[in-house]
C-alpha cells in the first residue's frame, strides 16, 4: 500500500514551475545581495499583483523569520503584539518575535474557530492600562490566515480587525505562511485581503505551497520597509545570491501559480473534508483552506497510520490532515477508503 | 567584447552538481525541518569529512547567521569577541553579532596581512581588565580564514592562535565563508584545520562556491551543539524544507566536490597574480585563495571598468578581484590582456 | 479629616533605623562599586541571616531589577519562565524579563488564590514539546510570595513546587518583593524558605518595607552569582557610591528589623481583615500578609474615597487595601470607622 | 599621617545638603514612581535649569544606565555610536550600551585630548559605506565631557560637532557624568553647552559630585522622552520610591548647588595641578576640570602610595589624580609636600 502525505504542506516537494526558474536564474554572473534583474522584477511583480507601488518585498528563508522579523519592525521593544491565543508566533517559533523584537512580548487572545474575535480584541483592549508604563503597550495585531487549524478571517473580518486595532494605534500584521490557500478559497484579490483591508506588513509563505526555500516579507508601509531593509541583514536574512529566492517568488506571482497551486490544495481538502463528514467524523471547525482537524477514536488512530496514512496525532483522538498542492484527488479517495476500512 | 566577471565570488552561479542535487530530492514528501534522508546523510558526511563522531551541523542561509548565531552560542552576552580589524564580522554584518549575541561586543586586533597575529592577540589579552565587571571580557576568537583580503592562516598559525586563546579560557570561532578555497590552497585535511586546531565552531561556506541557498554552522561541541539547535530556531534559521539544504551540502561535501571548485577558483587567481605581479602591478599581499587586492593608478580604474572586466574598486588606487569556480584560464588571460592594454 | 494611606507600601517612607544608616555611612571616603567595608558587611550578614555561606548578594535599585536580572541568569533566552497569571513579572514590569533576558518568554499558569498550583505546573509539563525547538522550553520556575494579591506560599507548599520544577530540570526564582511579610508571617526560618526549599534565586525586597532605594538579588547558586556580577553591570545597576545601599540592606537585615517592620505591616493587615470581615465585606482571599482585596458595592468605592483612606479600585466592585510598616492600630480603626460610615 | 582620597570622586560622600534633602522627604506618604511632589518639582526645576519648557527629566541610579538607555532611545538597533576611543561608554560599562542598545555597536573614534575631533568625525563620516545595510550606520553622537582623563569640550567645540552630526542625520548625547564640573569650568549656562549646542539628551551625573544615589536622564527631545518612559522602566530603572532621588536631584539643582561643588572639586585640581607642574611632574593634558593624569618615574608611585595618598596608577609611569567637593585646599597642600618628599 502506498503512502499518502497528510502531515504538512512542508512535506511536500517542489512544484516544478519553481524548479525551472531556479534553472533558469543559473545564467552567467548576477550583483549579489539584490542587486540582480530577478530580484527587481520580483520588485515589479509584488507591486503588480497587490496593487500598491510603494510596496517592498524582502525574501527571507522562512516564516519565523518573516514573523519575527516584519512583528520587530512594527512593534517597538517595550510593546505588545496581540495574537489569537494559538497563533504559530505564540505556539511554534520558540520565542523569536521576543527576540528579534528586542524583547518584544506576545499575548494571545480568545475566539472561536481558531480567530481572533472583535470581542476579544475589545476586551484586550479594555483590559489594558493605556499609557502606564509597567504594563506592556499593546502596539501590533497580528492576524494568521489561514490559522494553524485551518480557518480563514474574511475580508470584512481581517478589515473590521484591523480598524479596532487603529483605532487603539495598533499596526497591523498577517502571518499569511498559506496566503495563496486563503485568497484562492476567499476568491479575492491580494490588495483587498491586506493593505486596503489595513494590514501593514504580510508575512508571504511560498514554501509550504511549491517554493523551494523561500518566503517573504511584503511591506506595505514604507517607514516600515527602510526600518526592515537593516533588521533583515543583521539577523542573517540576506541571502548572497538572491536571484534565485527571487527567481523562485517571481514565478510564484506569475500567471496566479500561487493561487493554482492554493486552489489545488484547496479542493484536495475539501473533497476530503465532504468525505470525512460523510463518514460521521466530528471537525474541530469547517477547514477554509487546505488543513482540518478531526475527533476520532482513539483506536482508529493506530489503525489509520497502519494503513500508510500519513499525518499528526494532535492528542488522544484529535489528529490533523494537510494537503498540498501535490494532494490528488485520487490521494483522498484512497484516504478516505483507508479512513472507512479502518472504522 | 565579453564580461568578466571579478567582483566577487557571490556573483557566481551554481554548480551543475549541487543544481542536480536538489532536483534529486524533489522525490516525494519528506518530513520537515531536517526530520529528512538527506539531512541524516548530511549529518553523516560532516562526521566523516570533518573525522569527528560527535560533530553537529546546522544549515543556515547566509554566512552571516552562521557568524553570530555561532558566536551567540561561544560568547556570553556581557563578553567580547576578538578578531581582526578587517574582519567581515566586524565591517561587514551590520552588527548582527552583537544582535545575535544579545549585546556581546566585537574588538578588532591588527596583524600584519589581516590576520589576526600573536602579538595583537597577547596585547589585548595584556590591557584586558581580566575580571572587572566595567570591561568587557574577552571570551571567543574568532579568525577569517581566508581573510576578506585572500590571505590565508597556515595550520600552525591557527593552531598557535587558538592555544593562546584557550589559555585564557576563550573558545575559538572560525569564519570560514571561503573554507574550501583555505582548504585546498592549504592542502591540509580538514580536521587539521579546525577541531584538531582548538577550533570550537566553523561557518562553512558553500554559497559562494557553488552551492544555491546553504551555509552552515559545524559545531564540534556538543554543548554547543545543543545551544545552537535552539538558537538558530529562533532566529528563523531552519528552513521548513531543510531537506533541499541538505542535500546541496551533502553533494558539496561528497568526493570532494567543495575542494574543487576551491581548487578551480585558487587556480584562477594564481594565475592572474602571476599576470598581474609580471605586468609590475602592486599585490597588498600575496593571494593565498581566490582573491587579490592591487594597487594601481586611478585613471586604470575606469580604463578596466570600460574594459568589460567587472571588478570592485576598493579606493581610489585599490581594486579587488575575486575568481570564483567558474573563472576559466581563458576568462584569466582575457583579463591580463585587457590590463595590458590599459596600462 | 486626616487621609490614611493604604494605596500601597510603596507609598510609606524610610524607616529611621535605615535612614540613620545611611546617615551613619557619611564618613569619610570608600571605594566605590563594593569595594567598601559596608558592602563586605553586608555578604557576611546575609551568609548569616540566610545561613549560606557560598550566597552572593546584589543590591539593586528596584524589584524589576532583581527580578529581571536573576531570570537572566537562571534561563537561556530561548527558555521560558513560568509563573502565576497575575505575576508582577508578567503584568506590571513592562516585559523587562524578555528585554533582560534576551528574549526570554513567559507563560503564565493557574491556580487559586493567586498561587501556582502544583496541578497547574504538572499540566503545564504535560503539555510542553519537550526537546521540540519550535516550542518555548520551560526553564524557570518563578513564585512569587506573598503574591501581587496578599496570600503566601507554605514553606511545605514551595518545597513541593520546587522538587517538581527540579524533576524537569528547570531552576526555581523566588519573587520576595514582600519577603520580609512572607517570613514574618509564617514564622520560618528564610533558609527554610528559600534555598532549603529549592529555591536558587531570590529578589530580596527591602524598599516598600522600610528602605530608601534599595532591593537585592540573593544567589545561592556560584555558577549564577558569576554570571550575575556581569550582568548586574551590564543593566547599569551597580551602584558607585554602592556603600548606601549595603549600610541600608545591612541595616534591614540586623537584629530581625525587616522581621519587624514586616510584622508590623502583617498586623495591620489582619486587624483590618478581621474588621472588614465583621462588616460583612468579602476579602476575595484571605490576606496572608499585608494586603487584601475585597469586593464592594461600587458606591461604596467613592464614598470611601471621599472619607479620605487612600486606596487603589481595581475594578467596578473590587478594591485593594495595603498596609505597611508605617500604618498603626489607630489607622486601621479609623479606615475601619470610615467604612462603616460608607456602608 | 592621614590619608588623602584622590582615587575617584565617586569614593567621597554625600553633601549635607542632599543628605538634608533626603531626610526631609521623609514625611508623610506619596506616591509612587514618580506620582510625587518631590518629581513634579524636579521636573520644574530641570526647565528652570536648562531653560528648555519641553525637557523631560528620568532619574536613574549609575551613570552606566543614563548613558545606555538614553542611547538606546537614540539609536536604531542596527546602528552605531560614534565616541572618543577612550569614552567611558566604550570602555568602562561592560558593553551595556550594546545590550540595552538591542544590539548597537559603538565605534570609537581618534582626537587629540582624548576628545572626538571634527577631523576624526569627517574621516569616520568619509568612510562610511551610508545606506549599505551590510556596514552598521553612524546613528549618534556620544561626546563625554568632562572626558574621561579630564579634558573638557567648549561651547563652541559641542556646537561645531553636533553641527557636523546633524548634518549627516546623527543625533547627539553628552555624558554628563561630571556635567557640573564642565559648565563651572566652562561659565557657560546649561542651555549653551547642551540644546542650544545641538544636544538632544544628556547624561546628568550627581552621584560623582554630592548626590547619594541618583543620575538622571534628561531629555530635550519629547519623541525621545516618550520612549524613554518606557525603556526606563522595562530596564528595571523606576525606583518606586522615587521621590528620594528625585528630592536629592532636585536639592543638587537649586540655588546653583551642583555648580558650586563642582567648583570647588575644580579649584582643588586647579591648585593641584600647579603644584605638580611648579614640581615638574609632566601632566598628559591641562585639566579641565577636577581630574589629571601625570606622568612619573615608576618608583615614585610606590613612595606616594606609602605616603597614604590614595589614587589609581594607570600604567607603569602613569597616574591619576581626582579630586572632589570634599577635597580642601589643605588636602592639596598636603599631597604636594608628600610628592615633593617622594620625588
């Protein structure tokens, strides 16, 4: 029996649009640092495809340090950045926005389904003691969409948000590890998911969704941008040859790859999800994108990743299937076959 | 009339054997953050190159974070990291040491062809207010092998360097973006160079000769070792898809392909110093790798650059060249014809 | 009508004894940053009073100070300190354990009466990614006692919590902003206390007890006390003319004068539970040394206010009444006098 | 024969009338951290002082805080101090200015009279690689005056300076730790030697100069004071019972105190120094204020220390004598007629 890959989308390989652009941008000599015509189209391409022409883009090698990195520029030192209470930030980053933030600290909010709510986020609010200098300031909220369990905020969420947060002075941040799996599933355009939605800085995953070793930091703001231009050296975060992270993000934006390659995942999951559902398993929440969590017997576990099923046991009878771009329909018909045998 | 291309070795490209490297572990899904086949062989080949069973190593993305993330883990925050004046730490990192290292400072000791000497390092060790909690104390060397400038540290000389330092309780730190090119100009084995030395940690570099996105940190400590597992997870250093950074250095390290392509570039550029020296051209030092500073008269500057050679200058009588591993024989003859015809 | 100042012990002034010592350390010339004689006294007297010879102490300026710095030094900054949700070190210093600490977080456990349970810390073990670098690792244990709400920790009560935190390898910091009132109130021994009880660190409060401008860190750890003589420095907390902070601590901790001045404020305490009690007020728990919290009628809070006792609302129903070495019989029987007015 | 105290003027005591001031703030209860009447004076009184109605005043405890948080607030964490290559910033606080600095890096420039010179600025300016996010970026301006061997800056020197910082975009701090004794040697106003000369914060030392336990921060810039609130206090540097420094501060400030001790430490060095040369002991710069370096034939430091004159040799040949308020005209007389006897 073969293995199906339900574990992460940072299992999966690299899609070979990708593969072939890295190819391409291994052509004669290139400037470093940035230097390069890949990394100034890369340039072109962000302003294009979010709609903004003061944006700037800073390629970095993963999602801590998109996080961590955008969270230091946006935060000042002595600051707070509020978070739903299991926010990869908080849960799965061993501290790095303290860290790189210059001890920064995080505090994570309540909601339902995984997001913050505008309830949480005003009783945060009304909880804090503004202005006194013993308590951390409240001064970013950062937004992940998807969150780590699979929900996406809407566009009216993510906009309703972010202006409670200005209206407290806060700055804006989406930690978007699988933005092209949200806009695909949301079915809007890039601008209206951030910077008109009043995000400041976006955290843009590319390698859970077919990227070689590259995400990015996409910054709206550019007082933001010329603060983040120096943090990203200093922590190490420049790659000599940048032309092929650049080469790679560009034929990610190109011709919506990125969201083809979301859409796939994407439908994977919802196939599964229609399939689980009809077999009588509980989801912990309707998965908006491509990961979903489920409550099972404990039994069927074992019984599960016998059967070459591949995936995360999150506790004694909760475990978590992601699909990515390369999950194929026929891959979840084979799940969920396994799924029926096993029960 | 051609390009050449002598800026820097960070203008290269990738070697056909890496590039195919990381085609081959597009196979299939793999676990992420170095749970992969490719990272355990890794993990292996660095044993067995470096002769040492309990080596660890990290795959980072720049040299810089394999700088100050290793001497985050060697240095103690309130301490001092020696090293030389010119060294790229210092000059060149924007501070990302003294970031990483939670305020650890950086002195820089002179020493003839930028290298740190013996001499320096005894007077510093001599005006250190060893114990005074108002100085910093002096707590890791950290040597550039080859130097920014291309001279190089013969075995003797680190391994003299590093005992003076550990005779004053200081662990040792080895800057090693270019250690192959030091390698194989040395002719030493690679365990000589470095733990049998007093070498506690290197930076290995690969991106400058050859590899596509990798550098590494090679701890020889395990204490270390185990700081460093932690510490470069928060600084955003371990990319999700660890797997295609393993397996570039995997093919690096593998029938010495990293020792030739150092080789290639050494080679390159012992032949252009002995162009250049024959053309009465001034050398700053002698070239121990593939790099060479030169003093000439300004008016050549420009008369080169329009020349079609692309190289740095340093000053208004100084210029830099760098050969990589693509820097052909005829690429070097091109070059010294083309000085000719400016002199 | 005369106000009666129950805000907070931070609001009481010196005690002569103190103020006569510094008075009395105004004599001729010493040297600075401890080299003085006041400062050697003051080792040898709190080797005495804590009955630990390899003890090290620190003065400091402030309980932030003595707290930040010594979870500096007992957790890696990629560690994770857990202590009570309502903390000091979590709600009220500003995040300065992660700025001090380098990044350092904190988690923030239940447990009733404003104490850490051992249930809590059990749960809090069962569900940390031991050894996993994506997750904070749990690295100190920090008590505070008495807690920001007025209750204390039994001797027996931090010996448990101790072990437990020992059994998963953390190290344990003791908050003793208001040790004195701890001591005093359970009537042990501070040995028993502190390092008998596992405790390798604590913050020694002494200014809301009587001092000018002076708290201490007290180590009974060697390997912390060295690192803390550099980071106590470092933070620009060690004092030049330092002799007027040790004349002050050496003066508190001389013929049991904290003990003194602690139970002093301990007594008012409970004469003023004990009335608030036979007014039929509800104390949200029962004071165990110098504070208490109390639930009222929100009317009440004004009317209290305008009858002069000075006090903090904490809260539309909830109000904060803290006495101090300072406050007499005659004060509480006055507040208690004022209350049944308001009532 | 008696022993004359010229190690330091942090070896001397308090004057009686800050001592006067601190008992005399020890009535009745007040507020905490600062919510005090003795702080709202303090603020009023440093307006008064410093002419300037939008200063902020933030006492801290050590010159080493002052120096670093002020910096702190100044500098972007990728960026770099410009100081005299002897500042105490440099060389005497353990790095703090890095730590706090969340990673700043200080560069330490040349000038005659160990003070920064306009030609030194101008090279350092020249030799910056500005906007290159791999080289750190001149941020601040640190100038120490009186510096650290004595010498002072004039009006007309600051201004000069600043003038040449501002203009590539640096802001400017004076470590003010012996401030009092520069402006009584200077006879300038506050105002001239800081503001109006292009100082956004200085350093205010008393602790040197009469104080018992107080520095302070003083801030011209209200965007650098509105960090400050905070940086101070995550630092571990709000006393809580603020209102005992802030009386001993504002005592030093009115009626011209702190200029007439410093007087009197200048006058005892003026006479001092005399004396010395009148003795031809060879002085390695005009004191400007209340310390000198000698140079002298290495026996005669051990006959001096022999002759209980205490002081600090700073070499082999080298010695440093400091005078304070309590040092008198007889106390010079004396140690010159011991010199004169050792010579």
């Amino acid at each position: 029996m073969h293995t199906i890959e339900l574990r992460s989308d940072n299992c999966a390989g690299v899609a070979p649009e990708i593969l072939a652009a890295v190819a391409a941008a291994n052509t004669g000599s290139a400037l470093a640092y940035g230097g390069d015509e890949w990394s100034a189209r890369l340039q072109r391409r962000v302003a294009e495809v979010f709609e903004c022409e003061h944006v700037a883009v800073f390629p970095v090698t993963t999602g801590t340090a998109a996080n961590a990195l955008s969270l230091s520029a946006l935060c000042p030192p002595w600051g707070e950045v509020l978070c739903h209470e299991t926010a990869h930030i908080l849960r799965n980053e061993c501290g790095a926005t303290s860290m790189l933030g210059g001890g920064a600290v995080m505090r994570g909010l309540a909601g339902p389904d995984y997001r913050v709510s505008v309830e949480a986020l005003q009783q945060a609010f009304d909880s804090t003691r503004w202005g006194d200098n013993h308590a951390s300031q409240p001064s970013v909220l950062s937004l992940t969409s998807p969150t780590d369990f699979g929900t996406v905020y809407s566009v009216a969420e993510v906009t309703e948000l972010a202006a409670l947060a200005m209206s407290r002075g806060l700055r804006v941040h989406l930690d978007g590890a699988r933005l092209a799996n949200a806009i695909a599933a949301l079915g809007c355009s890039p601008a209206d998911l951030t910077w008109r939605a009043g995000v400041d800085v976006i955290s843009l995953g590319a390698t859970k969704n077919g990227a070689l070793s590259t995400d990015a930091i996409v910054s709206f703001d550019p007082a933001v941008s010329a603060q983040l231009f120096y943090r990203v050296k200093r922590a190490g975060h420049v790659a000599s040859k940048l032309r092929f992270q650049s080469a790679q993000l560009d034929a990610y934006l190109t011709d919506d790859l990125w969201l083809r390659l979301g859409a796939r995942a994407n439908e994977a999951m919802t196939r599964l999800a229609a399939g689980l559902t009809a077999l009588q398993i509980e989801l912990l929440a309707a998965p908006g994108a491509n990961m979903v969590f489920a409550r099972v017997e404990p039994a069927l576990i074992q019984r599960l990743l016998d059967a070459a099923v591949l995936f995360y046991p999150m506790g004694p009878d909760t475990i978590r299937f992601v699909t990515s771009f390369q999950t194929t329909a026929d891959d979840v018909d084979d799940v969920l076959a396994r799924v029926q045998a096993a029960l």
